[in-house]
C-alpha cells in the first residue's frame, strides 16, 4: 500500500489513482465555537449540540458536535491533502453512516482509501470511488462511508 501519490500537493489525474492507496490527514480540535457558528448557519440549534446544562442530563452526558459539522470538516480536511487540486470534474455523491459521537475537544482526522474506479472516456475521466473515515484522537471511527468523485483524465 502506498501514500505517496495520494500525499502530493498537486491534483491526481484519474489513471494516477491506484485502488487501495490511502492517506490521511492532518488531525482538527473541534471547538464550541465550531459547534455554535455550524448551528447559526445551519439553523439546527438543537439543545443536544448548544446547552451543556441539557445535554448533561442526555445519553453523552455533554454537547455533541454535529453529525454534519463532522462531513462539513472531513470535506475541508480531504481539500487540504491536494489530490483533488484543480482534477476533480464533479462531487458525484455519497454514503453516510454516523457511527459515534464527537465532543468539544475532538480531534478529528480523515483517512482516505482508494476503493474502486470506472473509466469515463465520454465526461472526460472516471468515476473514483474513496472509501472515508472520520477517526477521533482515540483511533476510533466517528463516521465512515464513500464518495463518488468524477476525476479528469489525462490530456482531456
């Protein structure tokens, strides 16, 4: 298994993707201040995510992070790492399961995992399909699933 195309700082062409590579990132805090600006823009004010009197007496025993403030992250977080620089076409979807909570003081990281991909000639690429995992400071999946990504190819 190997990292170091993943890790480059410029895009990957679709045929530079090899199905089992993988990378991860660098670790994210998430803060009360992430927690309270995702809910000012999202409007989701949610007492299990904004009032720890509340959220004290509820099954984590304090606030949890949004499920989607965590995606919202990850998708920053697979930016930062550069293969998608100036090659990705299009965020064709995904596949989403929230395995556990995140708290105030989190850190979060992202693994990314080549898992599968599907020539395109006709849009100008392929499908590349990531296998994706939000993994806290503990070494413990949050949340996981796939994305399906439209890569350019090569000379389109």
């Amino acid at each position: 298994m190997t990292t170091r195309k993943l890790a480059q700082p410029a895009g990957l062409y679709f045929e530079e993707f090899e199905i089992g590579d993988t990378v991860e990132s660098v670790g994210r805090t998430i803060t009360e201040t992430d927690i309270v600006n995702f809910a000012g823009i999202s409007g989701d004010w949610n007492l299990i995510h904004t009032d720890a009197e509340y959220s004290a007496t509820q099954m984590f025993k304090q606030r949890v992070a949004h499920g989607l403030l965590i995606l919202s992250i990850a998708s920053g977080q697979a930016v930062r790492l550069g293969f998608m620089e100036d090659t990705i076409l299009a965020f064709r979807g995904l596949e989403w399961k929230f395995q556990r909570p995140v708290f105030i003081n989190d850190t979060i990281r992202l693994r990314v995992t080549i898992e599968e991909k599907k020539e395109m000639r006709r849009m100008g690429g392929g499908l590349v399909n990531f296998k994706m995992e939000v993994i806290n400071q503990k070494d413990e999946v949050c949340q996981r699933g796939t994305w399906e990504i439209l890569c350019k190819a090569k000379g389109a």
